[in-house]
C-alpha cells in the first residue's frame, strides 16, 4: 500500500498466527474481544485515517524506508514517489525538478515506472513538491520541518456490515484479537482520485484481516496492523504477519 497512509497494513490470517515465527513462541487463546466491540473500534479507528501528500524537498531513494511526518527527512520510498506521481496526474500537486533535470519529461508521457528508474538513475536529483489548491480543500492538517513538510487528508467513510471471523490470541504477554470483516468505505476525493490516476482498482465493498491489541493500561483495543483487499480478491498477507513478528 501505498501512503497511508498509509496510510498508508492474511493470514489467510487465523492459521497463520500460530506458524508466524520469532520470539514469544506460539499464539495461544487469551482476553476475548466481542463481536460488537470489534466492529466499533474498527470503525472509529478507520473512521479517523488520514493519508499524506509529501511535500516540500524530496529525493527519492531506492533503499528508503517509508517516510512520515514526524521529522525532517527529506527521502522518500519509491512507492511514496509513485503515488504522488497520481497525484501530479490528479492535479492535486505540483512537481518541479531541480537544477532544469525535468525539462525531459515534457517530451512525452513516461509512465510512473520510468520516472522512478530516472531518479533511481540519477537522471533526475531532486524535487519540490507542493499541493495545489484543489488539494488543500480537502487538507486535515498541514505540519513544516523546514524544508519538507506533509499535508493530511481524510481516506474515506468507512461501515464495518460484518465481523466473519474473531480469535483471541496470546503472544508472549501480550493478549491480540485477530478479526476479519467485511466493509464498505465512501472514498474522499483525494484518495479516489489519486488510485483514479493510477489506473488502480480500489472497490468501495472489501474485506480485511485485523489485528488488535489489548493495552493493559488503557483497559482498551486498538488496531495495530490491517492487510485489506477489494472483496472479490484474495487478501495479502504483508502489514500483519511484518508486526506480530515484532511482539514480545
């Protein structure tokens, strides 16, 4: 996935808890999350996603984790550059390319593939990134770190209709639910537009696999890690199995 969000998270889920390696040995039955709880929370918490336009001075580097907004970090993940390449195509930001690099690209319509290959290359160095007005209509928040910065946006409006499967699990001394649901989401202008762009198929009926921790100190459930799909497709087992290998 590509911001997100990352926004911006299958066991083909359940059974593959139990197989993932690393300490904390197997998952074993704990704290039970009802039914009705689990869809509340999930929800809300999706209900609150936002997604981010990198702005401000970027490079783009082959090994770059993803970046996010918390500091100043001028290298980005090519799956960062790649959506916001959409979003050049969505007129939602502007990209200018230091130094006269860019002037190239006007030459004809080269495919997100080939811009990544070009910086990759060193054919192109570096870039100013800013959101244009339609963009900022849509903007949450908008945070500076000097020469970078990020402009937040809601992903959509998101209705859990059903929870098809819920385990209580145990890593370590940590007590998880893994949850799957089935959902509807109401996408936000931004993002439709920019998976539009990207000739991407993103369905407003998916399902998704949740994995859920019970924080002892806030008596509460929360979402640690989420791998969706549209819900006709197979989900992909990457953000949960990458997390629940990290648990103590």
């Amino acid at each position: 996935m590509r911001i997100l969000l990352a926004f911006l998270f299958s066991i083909a889920l359940l059974g593959g808890l139990h197989a993932q390696p690393g300490g904390g040995g197997a998952a074993t039955a704990s704290r039970s999350l009802g039914n009705a709880e689990a869809q509340h929370i999930i929800s809300t918490e999706w209900n609150e996603l936002v997604g981010w336009l990198l702005i401000g001075e970027r490079v783009v580097a082959a090994d770059a984790p993803p970046a996010n907004c918390d500091r100043e970090i001028e290298a980005i993940s090519t799956a960062q550059y790649d959506f916001l390449l959409n979003a050049e195509r969505a007129g939602l930001v502007t990209i200018s390319y230091w130094d006269g690099r860019g002037a190239f690209l006007k030459e004809k319509d080269y495919t997100n593939k080939e811009k990544i290959e070009f910086f990759l290359s060193g054919r192109l160095k570096k870039m100013t990134i800013l959101p244009t007005d339609e963009a900022m209509k849509e903007r949450v928040k908008l945070l500076r770190h000097n020469r970078t910065g990020c402009m937040s946006f809601k992903v959509g409006d998101y209705r859990i209709e059903q929870v098809t499967e819920n385990r209580s699990l145990r890593k370590g001394t940590t007590e998880l639910a893994a949850v799957s649901v089935l959902y509807y989401v109401s996408y936000r202008p931004i993002y439709e537009k920019v998976y539009t762009a990207g000739k991407i198929n993103i369905a407003n009926r998916r399902k998704a696999n949740v994995l859920l921790r019970f924080d002892p100190s806030r008596k509460r459930w929360h979402i640690i890690a989420f791998d969706a799909a549209n819900a006709d497709e197979e989900i992909k087992p990457v953000n949960i199995p990458a997390i629940y290998e990290k648990i103590q």
